[in-house]
C-alpha cells in the first residue's frame, strides 16, 4: 500500500481526474478529503468513495472557505501528507471577443486558488509531504482562443518551481502532472451532445501522437506516483501526461503521410 496512513486533501476531487485520484488514493491506503462547489457532486462522489473518505463544499476562488475545508480535514485526519490543487475550470478568451469577468475568473480558479489552497494548507503538512498541482499541455501548445487559460497553466508551472524552493527546508515536494486531453465532463460545455463529443474527440485524436485521448485514471497514476515516496526524489518538475502532445506536437495522425 503505497499511501498506507497517509491523508490527503484534494480540490474539485468530486469529478474527473479530482475523483479518479481520490480512488486510487484510497486505494493505496490513504484517508482524503475531496473539495468542490457543487453540493450533490459531493455526495455522490463521497458515496462512491467510502468511508475512509470527507467531502466539503468549499470555492476554490474564496480564501476564508479554503482555510475552513483544510481546517476540517485537519481535525478529522490530522495533519496533511498530500495536497493536490486540481480544481480548474476551462474557458474561451479569443483576442477580441473576451471579457473580463471571463479571464479573471479563470485567473482566480486556475492560479490565485490553487496559490491559496497551498497557503491555506502548508502550516498543516507534515514535513516530507508532497504537494501535486494540476497543469495542463494548453500552457505549451498555443491553441487559438485559450489565452487566459494557457496562461493560468503556465502560471501553476512557474508558481510550482518557486513553492519548491521555498517549501524544500520541510522536505516537502511541490510538482505539477500536465494532462493532454482527457476524458472528463471539463468538455460538456464546449461538445453538449454525444455527436458533438464524438466530433471533438475524433478532432482531437488526430493530433496526439499516441491517436486517442487520455483517460482520468491515466493522470490518476501519475499522480499516486508524485505523492509517494517513489517519488522522493522529484522536485520542482513537470510531468505530462498527454500521449507525447508536448513532446511531440507534429507526431499526431493528421501529420502522418
Ligand atoms: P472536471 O470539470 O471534471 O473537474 C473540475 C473540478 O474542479 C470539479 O470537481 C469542480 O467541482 C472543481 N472546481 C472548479 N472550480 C472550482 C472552484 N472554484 N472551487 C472548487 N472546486 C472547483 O474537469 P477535469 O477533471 O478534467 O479537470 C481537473 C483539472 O485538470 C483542471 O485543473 C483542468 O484544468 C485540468 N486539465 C484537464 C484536462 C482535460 O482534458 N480534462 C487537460 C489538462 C488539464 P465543482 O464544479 O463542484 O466546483
């Protein structure tokens, strides 16, 4: 059991690759507490994941909501081992059709919450403890459109790499897992209907090396990887999980002759 007597703390763990880490989690032996917004997501996630899971509605975006949800892990679980900032939103701010409102909340869920979820939670980790924060390929790749987005990205890339150096005195890991396109509801908003989903994948699909997209317990392993002391070593790094997208940006079908 890689995460035996571990606790961890998940943001937007009711969902996606939050939830399918919460799984794998558990299932190394670890006790977590899972985030998000959306009350019944809570609890049906909560009912899927057991007892030696908590649930609490917490906004990423509110300081004071934050340091409550770390608060009650902290006194159902004691002290923290893991903290993985995975909460995130998407969101389209073309150049000339973008307002603010828009950018700055994808800015606020994507950097300053994921900064203040850290905060909130580093007077409660145990030294040694590993913090994994969620970036995406989108900060490599240029994609029209995405510019809030690519630039919250690559902002947890940078802010990572500096909450190492400054958390390396406790012994306490800081990196980033960068998924490529993964099957999560991130995408209903963008493809409502299953015809629109099957388009979209197909679209994507051509332009990852590996031909398909990846899927949440993928980024799931990577993670229990970055958590455990497997990874005691790793520091201040990034690790995609895109099927060689960033890697390899020309190695998708559509570039095959
Ligand atoms: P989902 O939409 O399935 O999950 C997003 C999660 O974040 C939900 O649990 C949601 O819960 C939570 N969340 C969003 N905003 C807030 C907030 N303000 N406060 C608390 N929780 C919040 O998408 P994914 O699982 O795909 O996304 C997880 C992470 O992975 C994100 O950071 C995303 O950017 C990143 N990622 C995803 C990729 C993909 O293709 N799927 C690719 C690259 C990166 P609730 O709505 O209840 O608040």
């Amino acid at each position: 059991m890689r995460l035996k007597n571990k606790t961890a703390l998940i943001t937007g763990g009711n969902s996606g690759i939050g939830l399918a880490t919460a799984k794998a989690f558990i299932a190394a032996g670890a006790r977590v507490a899972i985030t998000g917004r959306n009350k019944a997501t809570l609890d049906a996630a909560l009912a899927e994941l057991g007892s030696d899971a908590m649930a609490l509605q917490a906004d990423a975006t509110d300081i004071a909501a934050t340091e409550q949800a770390v608060a009650a892990a902290v006194q159902a679980f004691g002290k923290l081992d893991i903290v993985f900032a995975n909460a995130g939103i998407p969101g389209s701010t073309p150049i000339g059709g973008s307002r603010l409102e828009v950018f700055e909340q994808i800015l606020r869920t994507n950097i300053t919450g994921v900064f203040f979820t850290v905060q909130a939670a580093a007077p409660h980790l145990n030294d040694g403890a590993s913090i994994i924060l969620n970036g995406s390929v989108m900060s490599q790749l240029g994609s029209p459109g995405s510019s809030a987005y690519a630039a919250s990205k690559a902002g947890v890339r940078g802010m990572a790499r500096v909450m190492a150096s400054e958390l390396a005195p406790r012994g306490i890991r800081v990196n980033v897992v960068s998924p490529g396109a993964t099957r999560t509801p991130i995408w209903d908003g963008a493809a409502p209907t299953p015809e629109a989903k099957a388009q979209l994948e197909k679209r994507l699909s051509g332009i990852i090396p590996l031909g398909r997209l990846g899927e949440a317990e993928e980024i799931a392993k990577t993670v229990l990887f970055l958590a455990s002391d497997d990874a005691s070593n790793v520091n201040g790094t990034e690790i995609f999980v895109d099927g060689g997208s960033n890697g390899s940006p020309v190695g998708g079908p559509v570039f095959r002759g």
